[in-house]
C-alpha cells in the first residue's frame, strides 16, 4: 500500500464523536465556581474580617467556622469579656454572635446570611441576601460593647412607604429570570395552555454540585509515632512530611484545614493536611511534642454526598416543562469499592510519609526504634458504623456548636 493510498483512507474514516453520557448522575462544577464554593468563599472572608477585627483590640475570642465539607457553612465567635474578680468568681460580660451561610439557587441573590447576635438579655436575629463590610463590623462592635442596635436587624423599608397599603412591604428576594413560572392571564389562554402542558416533555434543572463533597466521617484505620526532632526543625519537618504525603496525583485532594477543640480548660487549634479521594479521606496529623515530632494519621469513610434536593419552581422553556430542583446533603453507603480506595489512599500516603521520616533520621544521624504498623480497623465495622442512628442529627449538632 503507497502513502498516498494509506492517506486517502484516513481521511475516508469516520471522525470518532465522543458518547453521550446519559447516566444518572448530579453535575459537578469543574471551574470549582459553584454556588457552594462562593458560599465558602464568603465564610472564610468574614471569618478572617472577624479575626482581624478582635486582633487590633488585642482580645483573644472564640472565633470558628464549619469544616471544609461540614454544612449549613457557619462562622461564630463568643466573647467572655472580663468585667472583675472577686477571691471567689471571675465576674465576665457574655457575647456571641453566629452567621449561618445558605445557599438558594435560581434567587437573585443566591447567597443568604442568617445572623444572630446575643448579648446580655438581648437576642437579635435576622435573615438577608446582603452583610456588608460596614454592617458586619457594626455587629462586632455591638458584641463588644453594645449602643444602637445594628442596621442589619432594623427594617429595611423606608419609612415613608411603610404607610402606603401594597407599597412598604419588605424587599423580596426573586427568582432569576429563567426560573420564573410563566403567568397566562387570559382564561381562555389558561385552557389552551392547560391543554398543551400534557404534551410536553418534561425536564429537570439540577444545580452544579461542588467538588467538594459534604462530610460525615467513620474511621477504618489509624497509624501514629513519635520521631526525634528539634524544635527549630519541627517546621521543616512538618512540610517536607506534607509534600511526601501529598506527591503527584491530580485525583487527590489535598488542603491544610485547621481542626479546632473546645477542652475543659481552654481551646485548641491544630492543623491537619487532608486527602481526599471518592469517599476516602485520610487526615495527617504532624504537632511538635518536646523534643520529638507527633506524626499519624486517621483514615475515614464519608458517609455524605449531594442528592436532588426540594421542587424551587415550575416553568415552561424551549417547549419543555423544566422543573427546578435544588440540591441536599443526604447519606451515601459506603460500598467495598469505597473500603479499597481508603485503603489504598491510606497505604500509599503511609509509605511515602515512612521513607521521609526514615530520610530525615538518616540526614542527622539519629537512630531510634520506631513502629511503623498501621493500626487495622475492623472492616465490616467500617461499612456499617454510619446507619447506627445518632442521639442527635448532624444539624442539631452544628447548630450546638455555633450557639444556637
């Protein structure tokens, strides 16, 4: 066969047209733009405002906010201000103040904060689309030292309209313009109408998921050790343990996330590098002790995933019925499949994270005997350990820990 020949027939072949994928399963935003990752945004924005704003006074305060993966997103912050002390009690001003983030597709405003503030006999609460820069510093100020109440609480209709009938009604938050159901006024046009509705096909709208699944973890396996290490090289260690931990595969997540306790005397911050891979995640723990470096790991299965949400609203485009959904956190069952990708994310960050430490020992010629024998979980355990029902739902819970 000449070139010319083995050339015409590759342009006679057929261009390949990818498959469609038509199997039932929730879209994902790619570009990491979802509703829920600009909603996280905010919350890492106002909790940082928060933290600069108690800084610059020189106050130590409470300030946390939900876990990446952890919802409703929420940041809160209590404030036990000294006021006295007596030889029996410390006499303290009590203030708390908590900002639930919302997400609401297909609303104008898609972004919803629900705020409230305590602050001796008064509680205040309000839910809005809008928390400006200038609104949340007001409520920072009246946490600290009270005075007028903020403007996100008050009315938010001018006065003057507030007396004229169909007029001074509170601000709506809308639908956008393509979710909105379409009106026939005409009653012999609703009959038409009602008569072509039966014939159209109908469709959903599902928004985009984050990348990010919702979390509720179980642990399978764990692994810890003590390693020789200095303190003016804890920090050193700590990020070359990360990289190795971390190395090389765009199909694993990995983020450092500060973990924080509440413990009977005080509070603590930790921070923690995660990997997550499917319904795996794997929490790596490295925190200076004495003289020596903690270093372990936990290894979990999500019980957590996005599921079609609530019916938001009917309408009628491209001669179809689309019905709008919104998106749920709901419960995923953790299959065999689910076990062998912790294991093997669990297994392969392990390795990686003994020969680094096993580098480092070698580089300042210290010896030491130490254990590198993952702890086994047990595994039909680790398939079941979420169906058992919860004293209190995960939503309660959250709702204890931001002061609800």
């Amino acid at each position: 066969m000449t070139a010319s020949e083995s050339s015409d027939i590759a342009q006679a072949a057929p261009t390949h047209t990818p498959a469609l994928d038509a199997r039932p399963a929730l879209p994902v935003s790619t570009s990491g733009e979802s509703l829920w990752d600009r909603a996280a945004e905010r919350r890492d924005e106002i909790a940082a405002s928060i933290e600069t704003f108690f800084a610059d006074r020189d106050i130590s305060a409470w300030v946390r906010k939900s876990k990446p993966g952890e919802y409703p997103l929420f940041v809160a912050v209590d404030s036990w201000k000294p006021v006295s002390e007596t030889e029996v009690a410390a006499i303290v001003d009590k203030s708390s103040l908590s900002i639930t983030i919302s997400v609401a597709p297909y609303q104008q405003a898609p972004i919803l904060y629900e705020v409230m503030l305590r602050r001796h006999a008064k509680k205040l609460g309000a839910k809005y689309w809008e928390l400006s820069a200038e609104e949340l510093q007001e409520l920072l100020a009246y946490l600290l030292e009270g005075g007028k109440k903020p403007r996100f609480f008050g009315n938010r209709v001018p006065l003057l309209k507030r007396v004229i009938p169909f007029v001074g009604r509170q601000p709506k938050n809308k639908l956008i313009k393509e979710a909105r159901p379409r009106r026939v006024a005409a009653f012999a046009g609703a009959i038409a109408a009602l008569a072509r509705r039966k014939r159209r096909p109908v469709v959903q709208a599902i928004p985009k998921q984050s990348l990010r699944s919702p979390r509720r973890e179980f642990g399978v396996d764990s692994w810890h050790v003590s390693v020789p290490c200095p303190s003016d090289q804890f920090e050193n260690f700590r990020q070359r343990v990360y990289r190795a931990a971390s190395a090389s595969d765009p199909s694993i997540e990995a983020s450092v996330e500060i973990h924080q306790n509440a413990t009977p005397r005080g509070f603590e911050e930790r921070e923690r590098l995660v990997l997550s891979k499917g319904q795996a995640t794997l929490h790596i723990h490295v925190y200076p002790f004495a003289k020596h470096a903690f270093v372990g790991w936990d290894s979990n299965l999500n019980w957590y995933k996005w599921a079609e949400g609530d019916l938001v609203s009917r309408t009628v485009r491209d001669k179809r019925r689309v019905q709008y959904e919104t998106l749920k956190v709901d419960v995923h069952e953790p299959t065999q499949f689910d076990l062998i990708e912790a294991d093997v994310l669990a297994e392969t960050a392990h390795a990686r994270i003994v020969d680094e430490i096993k580098v480092f020992l070698k580089e300042r010629e210290v010896e030491a005997e130490l254990d590198f024998t993952i702890i086994r979980g047990d595994r039909s355990k680790a398939l079941q350990e979420g169906k058992v029902k919860e004293s209190r739902s995960p939503a309660t819970t959250v709702k204890r820990w931001i002061g609800q």
